[in-house]
C-alpha cells in the first residue's frame, strides 16, 4: 500500500473512486472492484509507524558514525574512495591538480567567473562530466550540452570546501523528516570537524588566505576599456568606517583610477560623511615607498628588525594562550561532569530508578557530547602547543620581505603575502597643504613602526593644478 497514511488515504478513497481506477495491492489482497478494505488504513498507519521507526535507526546509526569521523558524503572533487577502505578518501591526481589550479588563480586575484572561464578555454571537463567519464556514480544534473563549460558557482564551492586541507565535515545539511527529502543547510556550530584524516591538496594556510580572500570580495569584474582590476582591490578599507574603498576609472580620462569608500553618502547614500578618494597611482608609491623603508631596516639591522617584529607578536601570543586555556579548561571540567553524569545514569539503570529506554536515549545524548568535547579539547591543546607556529610566520614575512627587494615591481601575490589591509583616512588641510593619511597593516605583524629614515620623507603628489597631498603613514594618535 503505503508508507504515507494520509497521502495513500487521500488516493484509495478520494481519487481514484472519483475518476474511475481501479486499485490493486497483490501482497496485502487488496482490489478496489470487491469494495472497500477495512483492514487498509490500518495497514497505511503500520507502515508509516515502520517507516518512522527504521528513520530513527538509520538517523542515529548516522549520528555515531559521523561522531566518530566517519565520512559521510560521497569524496568531492580531487578525491576519491580508497580501494582498499571505502570509509576512507584519497586523492585523485588529475582531479586535483585541478583544485590546486583554481586555488592558485584565487590566490593570485582572479574572480569566479574569470577562473571559470579559463577552465573552459582549457578544454577541463567539468566534475560531473569528468566523473561519468570515470564511471563514477555522482548525484545531480547530467544533462549539460557542453562538458567544459564551467559555472562560476562550481568555482565557488571548490574554493569553499575546507575538505581540501585534509578535514572530514560532517553534518553539514539535515533533513526534517523522512517524508521530505529535501536537504537544509545546518549552522555551522552543528558541524562536527575532524582534521588532518586524509591528505590534503590544499595547505590550511593557503585555504584560509582564499577565505579571508572571498569574505571581502564582492565586485563585479571590471569593464575591458577601464583596463585591468586593480592589484590593491579587496586591501583598502575605509580608516573611519572600515567599509571596502570600491576601485573606479575616470569617465573622462581613463588613465585615472581611484578608489572610494563604499558607504559613503554622496556616492552610495551610505552613512560615511567622506568620500575618501584615493588615487590608485598614489597608493601604489606609498606601498613602495614603505616597502623599501622596510627592506632598508631589514638590510641594515636584522637582529633589530627580528627585534621589532617579535616586540608586536609576542603580546598577541599571550592574550590568545589566555584565551585558549580558559576555554580549555571549561571544557575539561565539563567532560568531568558528563562522566559523572554518565555513571549515575548507569547506576540508576542497574537499580531500577531508569527505564531502559530513558538509559539508551541519555546514555546517546552524554556520549555524543563527551565526543564532541574530547574533539574540542583535542583542538584546543594543538592550537596551545603551536605557539611557535608565530616564529614560522615572523619568518614568512621576512621571507617575503626579502622577496620584494629582489622585485622591481609589486605584484598581486606578494601584496597578500605581505600586507592584511590598509587603511586610507579623509584628506585634510586645502590647496598645497592638503595631507591624507595611509595607514598599512601587515600580515601576522599588525602595524610596523619603522625608525625614522630620512632617505625617504613622505610621498607627495600634484593631483591636479594648484592641488597637492601628501600622504602621511603613521596611525592617527588619540
């Protein structure tokens, strides 16, 4: 009959009587022409009670599979199911090198759709068309005319899917009910994370570079006459607002880009008072300028400079350990709780005091949360012993310091590498005496206080005639 009481109701004494079909259920002797079934609905609500039940099962069998980290999706893209264990992923060769390619044009400040693109024109079949090319069974749409046309939205979920650094994510859809099939989005504090399980294709560094990357990234690609996108678009913020500075052409002389701040009222009706105009040309020969200032102190004084980064990092180390061991230890003194919990609960069982059902239900509930627990603790402790991960970044910086003094020209992915954001202030002051202020921040380093160097003063610039900026790089003192 049916596993839907009200549905298969609806059908054998509504639907089908009123247009003429006749129904018939072999296996439960059922024929619409002998009459109505007494016995039917009962059958309907028996086999929806079946079905509700092997639901609750199959979700709980689910639940303590995916606890103990357990993938439960099928690999994505760059992975595959290992031969020997189908429990576990390894990676796909060709597919990955793939991923690490979209990952690269992101990281050198390419969009989704220009990315996508590019794929296309490299004749690269799209995951679907390169699974079925592999006999591989995948879900979802099969019927796409062109198998290298690829959609800016596949670009996204690859560059979005943290799997690649080598984590299994569980739980990250649900369903309501096992009469509707449809998948929702879980909140991401359900997730259950276990890192480092497989191999990863993506190192974490990278993949949180390409996060912090889209999270600031919304812009539409610029038009072809007003020339290439700007290697600082996504880097300046507004110093008042902290609202992204939009890049822009002149109308009139297209050799002029700017940027401005998004919430500005004049341009967007936003709440800013200031445009913040900056010419794109001048913040190029500030980030030089400072740059060098840089590379300079580095070159003459490095025990100073590893001095002077140290300095700025040590006391961020201390405030985040601080963090992390407060959060530490409530969850060690929890997972005292719990196990106490646990063995009175079972006590209470043994005596009689706890239904045996009540016992499986509370005994489900205190180990799933012991295990999301010891997971926590798990992170929280590797995240305490990495402190000397700060010298590997104080190292990666000056590493890339050292790049750019081999560089005549800045490029988009020493600019990630180097420098976390700007900050560009209102211009003050009239006429010849106008100054604006440019203050950058570095990665892993914060703002960097160079001792003064009087080989390079402050750049100034002649925006237009009987006009001109100079552009002051020091933080604003309260």
């Amino acid at each position: 009959l049916g596993r839907d009481y009200v549905s298969v109701g609806n059908y054998t004494d509504s639907y089908f009587p009123a247009d003429g079909i006749r129904f018939i259920a072999v296996n439960d002797s059922i024929d619409s022409e002998e009459g109505e079934s007494e016995i039917a609905p009962f059958k309907n609500i028996l086999n929806e009670m079946y079905a509700r039940d092997i639901s609750k099962k199959i979700r709980s069998s689910h639940r303590l599979r995916g606890n103990m980290g357990e993938p439960l999706s099928q690999p994505p893209y760059g992975y595959q199911k290992s031969p020997e264990n189908k429990k576990k992923w390894i990676i796909d060769p060709e597919a990955a090198e793939i991923v690490k390619s979209i990952f690269k044009m992101c990281l050198d400040g390419k969009g989704n759709e220009t990315i996508a693109r590019i794929l296309q024109e490299q004749k690269v079949l799209v995951p679907m068309a390169y699974w079925q090319s592999k006999g591989l069974p995948r879900g979802g749409k099969k019927t796409q005319a062109n198998p290298y046309r690829w959609c800016k939205t596949t670009v996204q979920k690859i560059l979005s899917q943290q799997e690649y650094c080598g984590d299994v994510i569980n739980f990250k859809t649900y369903s309501k009910s096992f009469k509707n099939k449809r998948r929702y989005d879980n909140d991401p504090e359900n997730w259950m994370i276990f890192k480092d399980v497989h191999e990863p294709i993506i190192a974490r560094e990278d993949f949180e570079r390409v996060q912090a990357r889209i999270a600031n990234t919304k812009r539409r690609a610029p038009k072809p006459h007003n020339g290439q996108k700007s290697i600082f678009s996504d880097l300046l913020f507004c110093g008042d607002c902290h609202t992204k500075l939009r890049y822009h052409t002149n109308t009139i002389n297209k050799d002029i880009h700017y940027f401005v701040c998004a919430n500005n009222k004049v341009d967007y009706r936003g709440s800013c008072p200031g445009r913040h105009y900056v010419r794109a040309d001048a913040i190029e020969q500030v980030v030089m300028l400072e740059l060098r200032r840089m590379a300079e102190y580095l070159s003459d004084d490095e025990d100073a400079f590893a001095e002077l980064l140290s300095r700025k990092t040590d006391k961020e180390i201390l405030k985040e350990q601080k963090h992390c061991e407060e959060k530490l230890q409530k969850a060690i003194t929890r997972n005292d709780t719990v196990s106490r919990l646990y063995e009175k609960l079972y006590e209470d069982n043994a005596t009689g005091k706890v239904s045996d059902e009540w016992f499986m239900q509370l005994s489900h509930k205190y180990e799933v949360e012991r295990m999301e627990l010891k997971s926590k603790t798990t992170a929280l402790r590797k995240k305490l012993s990495e402190s000397g991960k700060q010298q590997q970044q104080r190292e990666s910086f000056v590493l890339a310091v050292r790049r750019f003094m081999q560089m005549d020209y800045l490029t988009a992915p020493l600019l990630r590498e180097l420098i976390d954001h700007i900050d560009v202030f209102e211009t003050e002051g009239t006429g010849k005496n106008r100054t604006q202020r440019i203050v950058i921040y570095y990665r892993f380093v914060g703002y960097v206080e160079i001792p003064a160097a009087p080989r390079h003063p402050h750049y100034k610039a002649d925006t237009r005639q009987g006009v001109a900026v100079e552009y002051l790089t020091e933080p604003k003192t309260a």
